[in-house]
DNA sequence: TTAAATTTGTACGTATGTATG
DNA sequence: ACATACATACGTACAAATTTA
C-alpha cells in the first residue's frame, strides 16, 4: 500500500474492500467520477476496474455503469459431514505453538458471532499448528471471558482442555466456511511461504451442547501441505 | 474478423492462431514490432496481450519480452465440441456447462476409485460449474460405462438426472478432500484467473446407496468467487 | 564490473465511437 | 433528441527490470 505499489492497484484493493458493504446489483460511480475522486486519470481508474471485471467482483455495460456482478458464492458441500483434518488420519503427531493470548475488547464481526454486545471484552488466541514440527496452520481464535480461560490458553493444551478446565465438558462445530485466498506478507512468514502463495482460509464457529457460541476462530493452512476430508458421519 | 470486431481483438486472434506453430518458451517480437508490424499503437498491442496473458497462453516480464507458457492446442478451443445450455443441477451447483464427454480407458488411479481392472472403459465428463452465469469451477469426472450413460450426459442435464435415465435413482457423498493450489495456465483460462492465483481443489468420490463408487471427480474452484461452508446435520 | 540499450510497466492526455437511459 | 457512460485508439513521457555490449 505504499508508494512502490501502482496506483490501480492500490485503487483495486480500494474498491475492492468497499465492496464488502455492496449488494449485487448496485452501481458504482462513474469512471470519471472515481478518477476524480481519487485524483488520477480515467485510464488509471479503468485498469482498476479491469482488475476487478477479471476477478469476477464487477461487470461493466457500455451506456450503463459499472455494477457489482457476485459476492463470494456459499456454496453449502452436505448437511451430515463431519469436519477433520487429514492429519488426524495419518498418524501424524499433531501440535500447536500458542504465540500470544489477550483479553481485549472484541471487534464487532467478533462479538456478533459469540452473540455478545459489541466492544465486549474478549480473550483472543493466536499461534500456529504443527504436524511432527512443520508449520502446517496458523490460527486466530476469540473466546467469551471465562475465568481462568485465558492462562489455560496460554499453556499451550488446547482449546478442548484449556475450556474443559473452565468448566465447559465439550463444544461441537455450529459450521465451517472454506475459501482459497493469497497469502498475504504476515501469514508468508507464520507459515514459511511466499506471498501469495495458496492459502486455505477456514472460518469456524464452535457452540456448546446448548447452543451457545463458545469460540470463533480463522485458520489458515498452507495450501500445499493440508488437505481437509469432509466425510459423512 | 470485420471492421466492427476492435482491432485489439482481431491482433489478439491473430496471434493466438500463429502461436500454434510456437513452443513453450519462444519469445514474441516486442510490443514496439508487434505494433509497427499491425500499424497501430503501441497500446493497442498491449491490449492483445493483456488478453493472451489472461487466458494463459503468454506470460510477460519487465525488461526480458513476452514469452509462451502453453500451447493454444493445450487450450480447450480445440478439445470441446460445444457449449451447451447451463441445466439444472444436482441441487446444490447453481448450474453447469458441459465442456465434453468421452469414453475411454481410465486411468490407474481412476479405475482404482471406481473399483474397477486397470484399464476399464470409463466415461469422462468435463465441464464448468456456475453460479448466475458466472463461471465458478472446473469440473472433471469419470463414470463407469452405464448403457446409455454418455449420450445422457452430453445432453447437459445434470449429473443426476444423467443418472436417473440409466437407472441409478440414488446417489451420496462417500468423501471430499479439499486443499488449496495455485491455478495452472489451463485452469486460469477456464475460471478467468491468472496464474498462481489460489484455487481450491475438491476430490470427491460419490457413490450410489448400496455403496458401489458411481463418481471420482476433481473440481476446481475459483478461490476469490467460492466459499464452501460444511455445516453438521 | 559497468554502462548502455532494450523491453515491459505505469500514468498521463486527447479524441471519437457506441450503447444506455 | 439529448446527456451520460463505457469502449476503443491514438499519442507522449518516464520508471523499472532485464539483457547486452
């Protein structure tokens, strides 16, 4: 985003973060009015606009405008599957290295998802997941504040016996969305790749038997060393 | 190919015929001849590059020239016989485009998926899968050969109904593996991607109620258009 | 090792055509 | 018919990366 990366670039990703609050259907300003906006030519506008038509975020008419064509497409894979990961399977030692734990207030998305008020004081996870060493994963959990939670945390146990610590016996999976992203600078370094390599994002929300959300957490997996199995029960 | 058609598409054209007679690596004349030999701007040859480096054809870098990253026979135009009608789809894929269907003998592993000799006929269907017609995934799937089983698939019905003509009313889900890989020059060209941008790959095997394999697919999904959500019963 | 030439990338400007509303 | 808005195509200039001398 600074000064070496191209001005259609930076208007792209601009755009294309505005466009996490659009509908499909609706329009965008005109080309000229975006090169206004922005400062810059209508031809650097344009290859903006190019850059978002080849993604599939955009689609311009002549005469018309510019409208937003599709948001990322939830696409439901089965109602009775049940979510694992490979190593599991394969008899790997799995592992996990907790890099920090914090209570801090809970960005909206976040309380929203554990149904809480929003600026909630919230006791956030991160670190990385292991299979017999390697860097395979790295994760971003948000829990509700129970006491003590956050030092089981910090132990590095778990999440399953860091919450049965807390009084919590067990926690099912309410739904889990997969998408293939780049990896951006921050996760190239956590899990050993370039940027931009294939990443698989796993967004999560885990309940307890009664319902209540208990932890919301993003996972990314390097692409070339994680398959995920979805099989029926 | 007339006046109407815009110059940067007829060059583009032009040149997609002419690297049919190219091999991977070869260097194409420099924008500034390319442009001199059509007698037009230099940007206007860059148009028609834009357009080969998007289908994957070409690759471009600063300073070195343009060069040939895959073959046009490589490229589906040859392959696919026609394009037929998006139908109604198996309940949970907005819609597909039949690309072709073949029968041939399988590969190995396909044959092993199937549970079948090595060296089986199979019938093999390739297509796309969409989403408000926009292309969203690349699909290649082989059947066992059924009496009748090709010619229904070509009729671009569906898998299911596909199915139900030759007499299987029932089919599920026996797994999914799912990783994320950057796109080849092909699959870039199928999903309007660039290449190495990530992709997710779904291998699935269905099979019918009494537990006989039916399907072993492989599906490639546009990572930036897709979110597969995996939700428990 | 250095310097120059080559080649693509970015950004601006101008003009005109064509479809839409 | 008219104004709006995207599409095409020309031009210039400079930056950045690579190749060549």
């Amino acid at each position: 985003m600074t000064a070496d990366t191209p001005l259609w670039r930076q208007i792209a990703e601009t755009l294309t973060a505005e466009l996490a609050n659009a509908s499909p259907g609706d329009r965008l300003p005109s080309e000229a009015r975006l090169a206004a906006r922005f400062g810059v030519n209508r031809h650097t506008v344009r290859r903006a606009l190019a850059a978002l038509a080849e993604a599939g975020l955009v689609h311009a008419r002549r005469g018309a405008g510019v409208q937003v064509t599709a948001l990322p497409t939830d696409y439901p894979i089965g109602r009775r599957t049940r979510f694992h990961a490979a190593l599991e399977a394969t008899g790997r030692v799995p592992g996990r290295r907790v890099l920090s734990v914090e209570t801090q207030p809970g960005l909206a998305e976040e309380c929203a998802m554990l149904a809480l008020p929003g600026g909630s004081p919230l006791v956030r996870a991160e670190g990385l997941t292991l299979s017999d060493g390697q860097v395979i994963g790295h994760f971003r959990s948000v829990f509700p504040v129970l006491p003590g939670l956050a030092a089981e945390l910090a132990r590095g146990e778990g999440v399953t016996r860091a919450l049965a610590a807390c009084g919590v016996s067990d926690y099912t999976r309410a739904w889990t969305r997969l998408t293939a992203v780049p990896a951006d600078a921050l996760l190239a370094g956590h899990l050993q790749l370039r940027r931009g390599e294939p990443v698989m994002r796993a967004v999560a929300l885990n309940h307890d038997p009664r319902g209540q959300p208990l932890e919301y957490g993003i996972t990314h997996f390097a692409g070339a060393r994680v398959t995920l199995t979805v099989a029926p029960d």
